[in-house]
C-alpha cells in the first residue's frame, strides 16, 4: 500500500506534465500560425507524445489551447472553497479573485506572455470563441455549487445561488474585456490594472438599486439646444451628476 501510493503520484506527475506540454504546444502554435494551420497530430508533435494521448486529455485543440484559462478558473473556485463560511458570497468571490490575481508562485493566465493576444483571438475564430464560453460556463457552474453548499441551499431548486455566481462572474468577464482592449490599445503592460478594474466591477454589485449613474434623455436635449433644464443647469443632477467619474 506504501509503494502503491507513490506510484500514483508519479503517474499523476507525469500526467500533469504532458498535459501541461500539450496545452503550451497548441497555445503557441494556434498564435504563431492561426487556428486553421494547426493540428491536432502537429500539436501531439510539438509536445513529443502520440496523437491518441492528445486525445486522452483534450477533446479538440481549442480546449488544449484555451487549458490555462480552465485551469485558472479551477484555481479562482478553489479559492473560493477555502474562503470563511461566514463570508457573503460576492465577498467571498471578490477576495477569491483577488488571491488569484496576486498569486506571485504561479501567474494568472492575464499575466502570462501573449495571453491578450490569444483572448483577442477568440473574437475573431467562432470555435475558440465557442471553447472559451464552454470553459467558463463550466467553472461558473462549479461556483454556483460552492456558493449553494456556503448557503445550505439546493441549486436544481434555488436560484440565488446561481445568480450570486453570475453575478460575480460576470463582475470578473467586464473586467477582463476592459483589461483584453486596453492591453491591445495601451501596449504590454497594461494589464497592470486588471486588479483596480475588478475592485471597480465588485463595486457596482454593492450599490443600491438605482445608484448607478445614467443620462436622462432630456439632458440630451437640453445640451442640443442650449437650453437649461428644470434644474438650473444643463447636466444631471444628484447622483446622476456622478456620470463620467
């Protein structure tokens, strides 16, 4: 039982590994040719292994391309996990984020050499994109399960939980869809700023109803004409005066 145990773990290593060496083949291959270019045999090619051992992890080279954002997503959830109980689930989700972002032993995928070059990719070739969707609803339906056992609810039954999850989940995507265009229009180093615009998109979920900023459609008109509106001015007014801040 002692030898059988390490044996495992040796085969789970060695697993690990070849995983790991096929998605970095198919990610840099799909980036340095295109997505039509790229086989899968060329990418069991790159990585040293048999074509049927690709297929043993990986289900089509978009998913063998895309893995580190799976994996990450495994990471972000298993944060989450470990969060205390007593902990709101948007808090919690938040904080979980924030630990994975700030992971300095292993990069998240949003540091990572080309990463925004791949995700921009995937607006452009409909079976990336499609890969990428797939792999996140699989991780957001992890976090609604770990959001349902933190409340003691059934979530075939109860909708919060899958609400918080999207909710939080879709806090992070704004965020990462910012980060994505402002690294292709701000250069490289960019995505310095991925953890200010998750703090912000965690932000809005804490507001009231009604607090966000928004433009009244007679404002419009008022500055089209140049008249002033009921209020005195030619902008919003209260809360809605907050809108370009």
């Amino acid at each position: 039982m002692t030898t059988e145990a390490p044996a495992a773990d040796r085969r789970r290593r060695k697993a690990l590994r070849t995983r790991k060496a096929l998605a970095n083949a198919a990610f840099e291959l799909v980036l340095d040719h295109g997505l039509a270019a790229v086989t899968v045999e060329r990418i069991a090619e790159r990585a040293d292994v048999a074509r049927r051992t690709f297929s043993r992890h990986f289900g089509s080279k978009e998913s063998a391309a895309l893995d580190v954002i799976r994996a990450d997503g495994a990471r972000i959830n298993a944060l989450l996990r470990a969060r205390p109980a007593d902990e709101p689930p948007l808090a919690a989700y938040r904080a979980a984020v924030l630990s994975w972002l700030a992971d300095a032993t292993e990069p998240p995928w949003p540091y990572r050499p080309r990463m925004p070059e791949l995700l921009r990719l995937t607006l452009r070739e409909p079976a990336l994109h499609a890969a990428f969707h797939h792999i996140r609803a699989e991780a957001q339906r992890e976090s609604t399960r770990i959001v349902a056992a933190r409340l003691g609810l059934d979530p075939h039954r109860d909708p919060r939980p899958a609400v918080l999850a999207g909710a939080a989940a879709g806090a992070l995507s704004a965020a990462q869809e910012l980060w994505i265009a402002g690294s292709e229009e701000g250069g490289a180093d960019a995505g310095s700023d991925l953890t200010a615009l998750v703090e912000r998109a965690f932000s809005v979920l804490a507001l009231r109803p009604g607090a966000l900023p928004r433009q009244r459609a007679e404002d419009g008109a008022d500055r089209r004409t140049g008249r002033t509106s009921s209020t005195g001015s030619t902008g919003s007014t209260g809360s809605e005066g907050a809108a370009g801040t």
